[in-house]
C-alpha cells in the first residue's frame, strides 16, 4: 500500500549548503522530518551546482519519511547570474539595468525547460524573456 502524503513543502536552498539551522529547520522541523537526514541527503545530491539557489519539493509521509525533487534554479537567479547584475531593476521594465543576448536567453531557456509550462525551447526563450524584461534587462534581438 502507497504511504500516506501528510504534507508537500516548497523551500529554495543554496546548493550544498542545507543546514539544520534557519530557514531548513523552522520549515522542516514541525513537520517531523529528521533534519540532519535531509541535509546531508540534499547536500550530496546538489554538491555539483555549488553556488546556485535551487528550488526543492519536499514530500512528507506519514511514517515521517520524506522524499524530494530538485528543480532548475529560478529564472531570476538564472539571468542576474549569465548577466552579472546583483539585482534587478527597482522600476520594472521602465529602467534597463544590463543586456541579455539570445544565445544567453537560449541558454537559459535550455537549463529551465524542464519547468517551464512549454514544449519547445522558442517557446521557452519567451518566458525567460519576459522574466527579463520585468527585471529591466534589455534582451537584443
């Protein structure tokens, strides 16, 4: 018989970098899930990304078991990085802080397809233009 789902928790972790302290163990800990179990699952599967901030899916079962999904880094984190910029725009599309061209939105749109809600990397290139342009970079054509 499949093992009961008592909750679904959604937490973005530095890789390689999970620790029982804050913000892992204030999520974690009243679900029942062992801490220290997590970390070091986590860290060894992430141990190659060091440096990105992942976005992780955790499931908890009732026997107080867990399982979890690691998905791409988000966009943003994506774009600030390839572009160099510390953070986006503070008006949005009305200022341009940094430029992206379409071999680094193509490559960009590559790592987030699997996430993304799109079939074919054009597609994709799309969406992570839009992220751009929202944090006020300049995608050249």
């Amino acid at each position: 018989m499949a093992k009961e789902i008592t909750k679904v928790i959604k937490i973005q972790i530095e890789a390689g970098k999970a620790t029982p302290a804050p913000p892992v163990g204030t999520v974690l800990g009243p679900a029942g899930v062992n801490l220290q179990e997590f970390c070091t699952k986590y860290n060894d599967a992430t141990r190659d990304k060091m440096g990105d901030v992942l976005p992780v899916e955790i499931t908890v079962y009732e026997d107080r078991s867990f399982d979890f999904v690691i998905k791409t880094p988000p966009t943003a984190f994506l774009i600030k990085k390839i572009t160099g910029i510390k953070k986006g725009s503070t008006k949005g599309a009305n200022e341009t802080v940094g430029k992206l061209t379409q071999e680094q939105l193509k490559q960009i749109a590559e790592i987030k397809l699997p996430d993304l809600n799109a079939y074919t990397v054009e597609d994709a290139m799309k969406i992570v233009a839009g992220t751009a342009k929202n944090m006020g970079i300049e995608v050249e054509d």
